[in-house]
C-alpha cells in the first residue's frame, strides 16, 4: 500500500471533533457513498467567527484523516480566514499524502467552500449551474473543478487529475476529454510538459495491491453486514471473486460488486481492473 505520514496515521486511529453539532449553524454535504467518499461539515458561529466544527466522513483513512486536519485548522478563524484555505494547506497540516489520497483533501476543501457560500447566502443548492459540464459521469467531476484544480496544484497528467479528483478512475470513457482540458491549460503557458500515459505496474505489484485493497479495505465494509468476500484468482488485469455470507444471496450483489469492489480496486490499485465474480 503507501506510506502514510505519522499525523495521518494518529488522525485516523483518533481523529479529533467527529460527531454531529446539534445547533449547528451551518451543516453541508460533499461527495457520496455511492461514489466512495462522502463528508458532513458542521460548523457553529459566533459573529463571523468559528468556535467549533465537527465531521461525519464516510471514506478511507486519508478521508478521515483530512477532514479532521480540516476542522482542527478552521475553529478559531474567522469566515474570511477559513476562506483562504486550500487543499494544499490540508496536505501541509497533514505532512503529506499519498498522490492517491490527494482527493481526499479535495473534498475538505469542497466542504469549506461550500460551507462559507451557505454562511454568505449564496444559494447552494444552485451551486450546479455555474459548475460548468460533468466531465467525469462516474463521480460527477465537472469541468470548472478539473481546471481549477490543475491550475492551482499543477496537474499535467491525467493520472495526477484522477489522484485530485477520481474523474477517469471509473469506466474510464471521460479520461481523453481530461487530455484535452490538461492540454488547453498547457497552451495557457502556466504548465509544464503533458503525459497522459500512467507508469505501467508489474504483475507482481498489482497482485500485492489487489490482495491488501481486498483485505483492508474491501472485507472490512462487507463483514458489517455478515457478508465476506473470497479472491478466487487474478489474471493481469482480471480479477476473479466471490461473495460470501450475507452478500452470497444479495439480490443486489452485482450492485456490491460494481459499487463497491470494483470502483475500490480502481481507486487503489488500477482504474481499468476488471472485476469478475465467481458464483
């Protein structure tokens, strides 16, 4: 797997201010579970002034980790200090992430901004209309974010714009209009040489990363339902398996397999592994 800084490891086994803020303030939503990653922002004001903000994230490690960095560098700063934070302050705090984990800060960031329109009354709800087109259908990445992403962290592949955002890491069919905002922004001048190709991974490696995402990852969410799954076999990119206890006789198990095991194995180890299950 990747190496975690030893701040990330102590906010994920003890992650400080989780939980919900009854009389919150302001409360908002980014990402979703169906997507993999999804984070509840609770904030408290006094004046313009945040005296206290809690999370409730459902993700990985590093997503839980990031958005307790976010809420402990937030409580004490006033609305327009908050504002100026990005997520590579949230990476700063955090000493690190791996290039995988990069989104996780991503949506920190997404849930702070989000927050301060609702606190200034912007109509978040509209938000949508001035996100540009959906560029990635998988994880609803828009145009407008993809660009200012790779602007503002200097993105010049398509591997490092999936690591900030997960566009391209699904099905796959969104990644040669990712090449193209990458190359527009590179005619802009503010970015350097493009490589679209990601660094080819060794059987071996894949195999490891198979293993330990399936086992760490994967199991853990199935066995909180009495469900368990079984790597049956791995063919270069085909990945074989079966579903065990409960998730045998799910009358939904295709949808575990594509929502769950699937897109998890794309996001840590490939984005074009092909799941296949073995009844």
């Amino acid at each position: 797997m990747w190496e975690y800084t030893e701040k990330v490891k102590e906010l994920y086994k003890n992650p400080k201010n989780v939980g919900e803020i009854p009389d919150a303030d302001v409360v908002v939503d980014v990402g979703s579970i169906v997507c993999g990653d999804a984070l509840t922002l609770y904030l408290k004001l006094e004046g313009d002034k945040i005296v206290d903000a809690k999370f409730k994230t459902f993700g990985c490690g590093s997503a839980i980790a990031s958005s307790s960095a976010l809420t402990e560098m937030i409580k004490g700063k006033t609305i327009e200090e908050a504002a100026k934070i990005t997520n590579k302050d949230i990476v700063e705090f955090l000493g690190g992430l791996p290039d995988q984990k990069m989104h996780c800060s991503v949506m920190g960031q997404e849930a702070l901004e989000k927050a301060i329109k609702k606190i200034k009354g912007h109509a978040v709800e509209d938000e949508h209309e001035d996100e540009g087109a959906i560029v990635c259908q998988c994880f609803g990445v828009s145009e407008n974010l993809i660009r200012r992403l790779i602007n503002e962290n200097h993105l010049t592949t398509v591997e490092e714009v999936t690591n900030y955002t997960k566009a391209g890491g699904a099905c796959g069919s969104c990644i040669p209009k990712i090449e193209d905002i990458i190359k527009e922004e590179l005619a802009k001048g503010s970015l350097q040489k493009v490589d679209s190709g990601q660094k080819p991974m060794s059987n071996i490696k894949r195999m490891q990363l198979v293993e330990e995402t399936i086992e760490n990852v994967i199991r853990p969410v199935l066995m909180r339902d009495g469900g368990d799954i079984e790597l049956v076999d791995i063919d270069g990119k085909k990945v074989y398996v079966a579903l065990r206890g409960h998730c045998a006789q799910c009358v939904i198990s295709d949808v575990t397999m594509k929502n769950l095991v699937q897109d998890k194995l794309h996001e840590f180890v490939e984005n074009d592994i092909e799941v296949i299950e073995v009844k």
